[in-house]
C-alpha cells in the first residue's frame, strides 16, 4: 500500500549508538527510506520521522532510548504527524515492551527487520496503529546487497551477521541471532559494484569474521584471497576477528596480499587470566593468544595490532586483573578499547553472584588505560621519519590539509596543495602521536 503524501519530500533523522554495525544499518535505512521520498535532515527538529538506531552491547542501553526519546516529547506535540521509532538491539532486546515502557514511541523494529522498514513506516502512516516487528529471519538465507547512497572513499560490507559463541557477558547472540554469511559470488559482485562507484576502500563487517562459510565452502582466507584477486577493491580491511578462530591460513593470505590487505588487525583479547577466558567462554588460554599474536607479527612483520579489553568480569580476582595488565607487556597493541564489564540481559555472567563493585572496576580500567597511554606513546615512535601509505578521505581546500589513514590504521594529517581525496599518497612521517600521525606528502 503506498502512503498518501507519497511524492511530498519529507525528513528523516535517524540517531545511531554503537558499532559499525550500526552505522552500516542505519545507512542502509537512510537508503531504503529515500525510496519513500524521506530525505536525512541534521536535526530532529526538522524530522517528519525520527529512528534511534540503539546498542545494548554496554552501559543503561535502554535508559539512554528512554532519553532520547523522551527529549523529543515537545517536538511530538508541536508537531502530532511526527512518528518515532527504536531499531538496533535495544529493539530486538525489550520488542514489544519497549511500546508500553516508551508512550512516545509509534514502532520499534528488530535487527532482522531492517529491510521491512519501507512498509512499517507505510503501514504506520495509513493506518496510525503502533506497530512491532522484531522476529529473526532464520529460514531466509542471508542476501543483501550493501546499500550506500553515496558511497565514499571508504564503505562497510556486511559478510556475516549474527554469532553463536555465546561468550557468557556479551547479549549480541540474542539480539543479532544466530550466524549466517552471504554467498561469496554475492561479496564480490558486490564489491565490484561499488568499486565502480569510486569505493577504494572496504571495512568487511562481522562479529566474529573467521567464521564466515559460504554456501560454497569458502572460508574467510579464500574470501579475502578471492577479493584481493579478483576485484579492483584497492584496500580491504576488516572486523571484527575471534582469536580462538583466527588462523594461520588468514595471515598468510594476508601478507601475501599485504598490497591490498591492510596490515591491522583488531583482536579482542577480553582478559589477560585463562580462568577468567574460560569463564567468559572464549575458546583460548592465554598463552594460546600469545601465540597467534605472535604468529601474526612473525608472518606479517610491522603488522599493528589492537585489542578489546574487560575489567571487572565476575570473580575476577585482583592476581587475574594483574595478568590483564602483563598481557600489556606482551602483546604490543596500538590501542586498546577497554570496558568495565556490565551486565546484560539473557546473559550467564549477569546472573553470577560474584559481581565487582563499580568503584573497584572504575580503579582497575583507570589503571589499565594510563599503563596503556605509554606504551602506544613508545609504539607510537616506530613510525617516526618512516615512510606510510595513506589513502586520502578528506581535503578542506581552504587549509591545504588532508588526511586519511595508513595501512596500519593510523589517522594521519599532512599538508598538500590540491584536493587528493581517493589517492593513495606516500607520507613521510615527521611527529607520531599515540593515536596519530603527522607527516609530510611525499609527491
Ligand atoms: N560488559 C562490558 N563490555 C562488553 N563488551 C561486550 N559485552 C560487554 C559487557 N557485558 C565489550 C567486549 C567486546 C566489545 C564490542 O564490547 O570487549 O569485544
Ligand atoms: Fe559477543 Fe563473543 Fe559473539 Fe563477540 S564472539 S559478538 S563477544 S558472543
């Protein structure tokens, strides 16, 4: 059924919390959208439609919808055809009890109902009933070409979505679903198509990439391998890996490609103790990580490595926390993205009874953040007067300056006097930053 003001250009804004994940879906609803004549608009209060697009992943998720949308409760009575919906995992979290906790709200829309957008919004305007939709699609296989209005330098693919590791703190199998990949045939046309848009770059997207099947049998190292080979895709990146499934055939397949795979790998370690790993359910010791981080720098020297950490998971001890902070020794990360630990819905580790005090985690990821500040400072040198290749995102014409980032992740800034967005330009590196790099282009 087609809405009765289709044809009327209206605005859209959709707010998004979380992950890249998120950042891919809400382009993907941006898009979709536009077929129902529903341009993004930058604020809400110009907005005929207003999405938050939510993570449950940590910290009050719901207390931060409830929030937001209960900031746009003037907007909806200046403005009654205003509809507001929640999608992301906060959706597929709470469903239909998100409705009756949030008045404000007109529909919710779970992490599989994404593509159904277009007629939810429809159905709502014709008929003004509140609508619900958050069933996982199980039978259907996982099809879905990358929709990006316009595409950039640099754009996400989805390869797989969902996960069935069950690591006992994390709420993501139960609001993303259980794994599935796309077809191979499928990625690389797809990523041939939007290298004939002028995409250089893409982010593979998945939360637990090394698992990826196709129905083909390929793996994720012959998916790289056929990507590296068979398109013209100039970079490829990806997220996120799971050490226990992280292979020797993938670092191969990476160094051999190093021209097009970028060399950074993102390996969330979540605890440096093997109980509190096998407590967490993650499939490694310790010294099994150590291992493979290891391997990975032996085969592809230089590589820059980063890391997911939580402190504070229940019962752990201040000896296995100390063990967190070792690991720091013996990994070199480039940065780490470290949390307190939380408890999540639906989750084994919430239901412990040995939770830590918030004071006592606050101590411990102060403590691990400043140790960690150094150490990416000493890393950080490595790049000083080295050459790195930098693929140019922006340009701002009236400073001359650009940036982009190198194969290893580092955002770098340097000066150039015309507009190389979509190049990828030598760079000598003059000052290194923890986080960044400065340099100058090498012509
Ligand atoms: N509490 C704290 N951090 C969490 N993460 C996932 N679940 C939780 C939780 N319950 C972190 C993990 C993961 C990253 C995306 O978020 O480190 O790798
Ligand atoms: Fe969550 Fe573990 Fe799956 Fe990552 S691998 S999404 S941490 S359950």
């Amino acid at each position: 059924m087609i809405s009765h003001d289709l044809g009327k250009e209206k605005g859209v804004y959709i707010s998004t919390y979380g992950c890249q994940m998120n950042v891919n879906d809400t382009e993907r609803m941006y898009t979709l959208l536009e077929m129902l004549n529903y341009s993004p608009v930058s604020t809400a209060d110009r907005a005929d439609l207003i999405i938050v697009n939510s993570c449950s992943v940590r910290e009050k998720p719901v207390h931060k919808v409830h929030s937001e949308v209960g900031r746009y409760k003037d907007l909806k009575i200046k403005k009654p055809h205003l509809k507001i919906g929640v999608g992301g995992c906060v959706a597929q979290q709470e469903k239909k009890k998100l409705l009756k906790d949030v008045p404000l709200l007109d529909f919710v829309f779970g992490t599989d109902a994404i593509d159904q957008l277009p007629k939810i919004v429809q159905d709502l305007m014709a008929q003004n009933n509140k609508v619900v939709s958050a069933q996982f699609e199980h039978a259907k296989p996982y099809h879905v070409e990358t929709l990006v209005r316009n595409p950039g330098v640099s754009t996400f693919v989805n390869i797989t979505k969902g996960c069935d590791n069950f690591c006992t703190f994390c709420v993501v199998p139960f609001t993303r679903g259980r794994e599935r990949s796309r077809p191979l045939r499928h990625l690389l046309q797809d990523v041939l198509n939007l290298t004939k848009r002028g995409v250089k770059e893409v982010t593979l997207l998945g939360q637990n990439v090394n698992s990826y099947t196709s129905e083909c049998g390929a793996n994720f190292a012959q998916l790289m391998k056929a990507l590296a080979s068979d398109t013209p895709i100039e970079r490829i990146r990806f997220t996120t890996s799971h050490p226990k499934d992280f292979d020797e055939e993938l670092v191969s397949v990476m160094q051999e490609h190093r021209d097009k795979i970028m060399d950074y790998i993102h390996l969330p370690v979540q605890s440096g103790n093997s109980e509190v790993l096998a407590r967490m359910n993650r499939g490694y010791t310790r010294e099994e990580y150590i291992r493979k981080a290891k391997m990975i720098l032996e085969i592809m020297p230089g590589a820059a490595l980063s890391t997911d950490i939580i402190v504070g998971f229940p019962g752990e001890t201040q000896g296995q926390f100390e063990d967190t902070m070792t690991l720091l020794d013996e990994v070199p990360y480039e940065s780490i993205f470290s949390f307190k630990y939380s408890p999540r819905p639906f989750t084994k580790a919430a239901r412990w009874e040995d939770q830590l005090s918030d004071k006592e985690k606050s101590q411990r990821l102060y403590r691990l953040q400043d140790q960690h500040k150094q150490i990416a400072f000493e890393l950080a040198k490595r790049y000083q007067n080295q050459k790195v290749s930098v693929l140019v995102e922006e340009y701002d014409e009236e400073t001359g300056k650009a940036n982009g980032r190198s194969t290893q992740n580092k955002l770098t800034h340097f000066q150039a006097d015309r507009n190389l967005v979509g190049e990828t330009v030598q760079v000598l590196i003059k000052e290194a930053f923890p986080q960044t790099l400065r340099g100058e282009w090498i012509r």
